[in-house]
C-alpha cells in the first residue's frame, strides 16, 4: 500500500485502507490517514469511523464522541444502517468508560 502512495496513486480507499491496517498498532498514524481519506471524501463513512476509532484508542474521549456523532450522522443520511449500529455501539461504549 506504501508502495501506491510513494507512486503517487493516493486516493480515499488507500488511506481508509492504511488507517484500518495501522489502528491497534499506530492509532496515530491511522488517525493521519483517515484525515486524509476524509479529505477526498468528508463524508466517507468507513473514514469517519476509523478516525473516531483512532481518536478513542488515543484517549482522547471527547473528540472521539463528537467524531462517533458526526459518523453516525453521516451514516444515518447514507442509510448506511449496519455502520450506523455498529458506531452505536461504540460511542456507547465510551461514554460508559
């Protein structure tokens, strides 16, 4: 995949792609890569849910629920209704600590 983006063939899927690989082990560096999914595509709503994933595994809780909301939202005017309830089931998740 790094190999695609140094050839210069960046694109929404390639970062999304690199942001889920990245997740467990650099939610930082998977953080980036959604950001620059979400780029091509704001409203990408695999995107947004990595991004809130990365944001909840780097402890930073506040951002994550906002981004879980704005995810949900996003999903929710798609009818894209099974990252809808899985993202759900996150945001319920941190807000329970």
């Amino acid at each position: 995949m790094l190999k695609q983006l140094e050839a210069g063939r960046d694109s929404a899927l390639l970062r999304l792609s690199l942001a889920q690989t990245l997740l467990t082990s650099d939610p930082e560096q998977a953080l980036d890569h959604a950001e620059r999914a979400l780029a091509f595509d704001p409203a990408y709503t695999a995107a947004l849910k990595a991004r809130a994933r990365a944001l909840d595994l780097l402890g930073q809780s506040d951002a994550a629920i906002s981004a879980y909301e704005q995810a949900i939202a996003v999903a929710a005017e798609r009818g894209d209704k099974q990252a809808e309830r899985e993202m759900q089931v996150w945001l319920k998740r941190l807000r329970r600590g």
